[in-house]
C-alpha cells in the first residue's frame, strides 16, 4: 500500500505547531489517496519526539537517528527522506512551510524525481492549489510524476489533534553520506516571545515606526496579550528590525486570531503574508492607505499619540 | 573565481496584477518587467565577491527573447557577459533548474548565485533542485557570504535566528533580502552593457528534456477580503475588539 509520508519538522526538541497543522492536512490527503499516514523524525536523540507523536493517528512513525543529523542540512536529510520515501511507497512526501521545509524539499524532489508544490493550500485528491504573485493568484497545479514532493501552508490548516490511538514506531538505519556542507553555529534570536507563526496576536510595525527605537510601541501592545511582534518589508529594509520578524511573501506567513499592522502601507508584499488572520485592525495615519482595504477595524491616526494610549486602554481592559 | 548569477525576467512586484477572467494566466497588458529582486541581489554580491577575490561575473538568463532585457540589466550592473538560453511558453522550476545545469556543465563556475525566489510564481525552488542536480552543497537564504580558499562560509537566514553554515566549492547559494543593497547602474554603463558578449543558446542545442513535473491548469483572483469599519478613537476601538470581534 502506497503512503503519504509528513516530515516532522522540530526544534529544542519540540515538535513545530506548523508541522501539526500539516499534519491534518496529511490525514486528509492519505483518505483522499487511499494511502497510509507516515511520520518521519530525523535527528540526533529525538525518540521523544517520535514518541509524542503516538497518539496522533498515524499508521507508522518512522525514526532515524544519528549525530550527524542533528542539524537539519537538505543533503542529509534530503537523503534520509527520500530513502525513508522508498521504503514505504511514498506517492507523496511533504513537510511545513518555513525556511526548514523550503531548503529541504526540492532537494527531496529532484532525488525522486518528483514535481514539487510549494505552500499548498489546497487538495482535492488530483489538483493542487497554491498562492503566486504574492497571494493576487490562486493556482490550480496538476503533478505529472508519479511522487508529489510538496510544503504544507500551515495558515491554512488547523492544528491536529491527538486522538488516543497509538502508532507504532519503527527505526530505520540509514547511512548518511559525506557532504559538502557543514553546519558550524545557529545564532538564536532571543526572544521571550513566540514566533510569529505561532502566536494568537501578532501587533507588526511598518515604515510609520520610523526607527528601529520606537517597536518599543509594537512590544508593549503584544505583550499584554503574550504576542508575537513582526514587521514589514519596508521595516526590515530600513535595518530597524531584524529579517526573522519580516511577515509577507518574502518572509513569514501568518494567521493569528488578531492581526494589528501599525504604520503599515499595506503594500502587496505584505499582504500577502497576514491575510488570513482572522482578525485584522490597521492603525495608520494616512486614511488612503491599502491596508484599510483588508482590515476589519481602521484607526486613522497618528500612531505615536494612539498607541501608549491604547496599550493603557487595553491594560485595563484586561485586568 | 568564476562567478554566475541567474536574472529572471518577472512582472514589476510593485504593479498590482490581474487574473484574466478565462483564468490562463496573468493580464499583462498593462504590466512592466523587471529583474527579479533577489537576482539583482545575487548579482550584486557576485560583483562584489569578484571585487575582493578577481575572476569573472556571467549572468544568465532563462525565456523568451524579450529576458534579454534583464540581462542587459545585469551587465549594466557590472557583469561581464552575458548568456540568454532561449525558449517558449511555460517551464516549471524544473525545467529551468536542468537547463541552468546545462549551461553550468559549459561554464564550469565556481559558485552560482541566485534569487533565493522569484517574485512572480513564488516557488523557491531552482537553487535547491539545481543543487542536488549537480551534487553539490546549496547554502539558501543567505544574509552574508565570506569566501575563503576552496570554501564559502554563508550566514543563512532561517527561522528563529542566523544559521552559519560552511560549504565546498562549487557550491550554490541563494539570496536573501539583506545579503545587500544592490546598485544602480549608471547611463554609460548601461551604453557600455550593449557592446558586452551575449551569448545565445536553444534549450535543444543544450539538449535538454523541456517536459515540465507539474502544469498550472488555472488561475484564480483569490478570495478578496472585505474592508470593515474604521473607528474614530481609542474607546471605539476597544469596544469593536470586546462586542464586535470577540477577541478580547
């Protein structure tokens, strides 16, 4: 029997919310397929990880273990998945979104090769549907190979689940060959903060920040709610704020419960990448300004008079 | 060290699109090109690595004749020649990924630079499939590359920090936003750009399959969102987030 095989993308030894959100997708799309649900963990000491991965209804969940697969580098981890892709007749093999997933799957799909859709959004059990031209296109893609190597748009999947049953968990061996890159250092942005892509409330600051000083104003407002603080493009550019903040095409995609873009334009670029959130206010100066287009509630106001007030407000509000 | 870089012709990131109502494709009537944004990035730090190191910056261009546009661009920036690979209608990543093996197995570069995406289909592909294509190392999304020797050592820029990653050359990197500023070329490099080597090709002179994996059937304006209300003060709006929006 053929399968539909999930990536499982993990950090400090936590699973990712975004790879549980792909996870629902791939219950949906083995259904569709007729196809078995597989996990796949890669890493160095992560059984932990395979192990709280039981309950979620999956047929296998397989483990490959070794120190060298500590660090996720699309050579390596390339080639345990699409090996583990063999192995279990993968007609499918997908991973969240995010620059881990990204880096790693064309390189997954020229070893099978298999056509690639990056950031689905949407299956029907024979098209694909994917965002181009920073989300002002929806495309309908058909795969003419017989594997699908796809990224799993989390935004547009709820979180899966557990379901009490227990899947088994099988280790695999796979000997990982010599590469040509070498991880040397990941330099974690600290932050006391969540991701973006995973928090309830997201409060970004665009050019109307004017200084890199001033997201002082954004941290306030997000921390009462225990948010997440982003940025546009327009914000990163100016060196105000490092890339990893960056929500749009070009940086991260979320869908929090509120959305509130402070001294954000609205350009296209952004757009695209907070459009699904499900609540969305914009506090600008400018009342021309797009983004009014797509908020839920405008604020037509000068942001440096609006925001201590409404982050004073708010504090009583939720006291 | 020989140096390419990869120019794709895309529609101008700045021009809102249009779906065509029979959903084949973009209405480009109104539309203007450019290079794609994260090419001009990739050529820029080629020109800067030759700068420091010497060598040789071949930018390449993949489509219709009118790409050739975009590769003037990129030797107006400074490159010194130019190759065009010419061919028709629609390619998937890749498509373009193999013909880029092609030309790369004539010219024998020592790093490749690319957009870590192009900014019309978003697919954030080519480098990687180009990578495995060719088995070599790919360091994506890079925000700062130091060469020394046989080596690249590449700033990566991923989610939750900086991942600093060391590769062998050949190798392929892609481009990420503040890898740098690139330039604008001035007016006699541009009269300068005409007289460089273009060099063309036909995909079936580099005897590539053009089969593309994966077809775009159609396109679709995307569900639009609604504006809502704008309200006038702070206690307005904090009423609209408790009765109207329920999030707090």
């Amino acid at each position: 029997m053929s399968s539909v095989l999930l990536v499982v993308e993990h950090r400090n030894g936590k699973t990712k919310t975004a790879t549980l959100n792909a996870l629902t997708f791939a219950q949906q799309a083995a259904k569709k397929l007729e196809a078995k649900l597989c996990l796949l963990v890669i890493g160095n000491a992560v059984q932990d990880i395979a192990a709280s991965l039981r309950p979620f209804g999956a047929d296998m969940i397989y483990l490959v273990e070794d120190e060298s697969l500590e660090h996720c580098t699309a050579e390596t981890w390339g080639h345990v998945t699409a090996e583990v892709a063999k192995q279990c007749d993968a007609v499918f093999v997908g991973m969240n979104s995010g620059t881990t997933g990204r880096n790693l799957m064309p390189r997954v799909a020229a070893k099978l090769d298999a056509g690639m859709i990056t950031d689905l959004i949407e299956f029907d059990g024979e098209d694909y549907i994917r965002e181009m031209w920073a989300g002002n296109a929806q495309a309908t893609l058909a795969v003419v190979t017989p594997i699908t190597v796809a990224t799993i748009q989390g935004t547009a999947f709820a979180t899966a689940e557990p379901s009490g049953e227990d899947s088994l968990i099988t280790l695999l061996e796979i000997p990982v060959p010599e590469t040509r890159t070498r991880f040397l250092e990941m330099r974690e942005t600290r932050s006391d903060r969540p991701d973006a892509t995973e928090a309830r409330v997201v409060v970004s600051g665009g050019r109307g920040m004017k200084g890199p000083e001033n997201f002082k104003l954004i941290e306030d407002l997000t921390d009462l709610f225990g948010g997440a603080v982003g940025a546009s493009r327009a914000a990163v550019d100016s060196g105000w704020i490092s890339n990893d903040f960056q929500v749009g095409q070009t940086g991260k995609n979320v869908a929090p419960d509120l959305y509130v873009a402070v001294g954000i334009s609205g350009a296209i670029q952004h757009l695209a990448g907070m459009k699904n959130s499900k609540v969305i206010v914009a506090i600008n100066k400018d009342e021309d300004a797009p983004i009014f287009e797509v908020a839920d509630a405008g604020l037509v106001a000068d942001l440096f008079k609006i925001m201590p007030e409404l982050t004073e407000a708010l504090k009583n509000e939720l006291e | 060290m020989k140096i390419l870089a990869t120019v794709k012709r895309v529609t101008d990131p700045d021009m809102k699109i249009k779906v065509k109502e029979d959903g084949s494709g973009i209405d480009l009537s109104s539309i203007s090109f450019k290079v794609n944004p994260f090419d001009e990035i990739a050529v820029e730090e080629s020109l800067k690595i030759k700068e420091t190191h010497g060598g040789e910056v071949v930018v390449v261009g993949v489509g219709s004749r009118n790409a050739q546009t975009e590769i003037r661009y990129g030797l107006s920036m400074g490159a010194d020649r130019g190759i065009h690979v010419q061919t028709e209608g629609y390619m998937d990543s890749d498509v373009v990924a193999r013909i880029l093996k092609s030309v790369i197995e004539i010219e024998q570069p020592d790093l490749v630079l690319l957009g870590k995406q192009a900014v019309d289909d978003d697919n954030n592909q080519v480098a990687q499939l180009l990578a495995e294509y060719l088995g070599w190392g790919q360091a994506c999304f890079a925000s700062k590359i130091d060469i020394t020797n046989s080596t690249a050592r590449v700033e990566r820029e991923v989610d939750g920090g900086i991942e600093v990653i060391e590769m062998d050359l050949p190798g392929i990197v892609s481009a990420d936003l503040r890898l740098n500023e690139p330039r604008y070329p001035a007016l006699p490099d541009v009269m300068k750009a005409n007289k460089k080597e273009l060099k063309i090709y036909n995909s079936s002179e580099l005897g590539v399959e053009m089969q593309p994996k994966v077809i775009v059937k159609q396109l679709a304006e995307p569900p639009r969102r609604k504006g809502g209300c704008i309200v006038p003060d702070v206690p307005a709006l904090i009423r609209w987030l408790k009765e109207e929006a329920k999030v707090i």
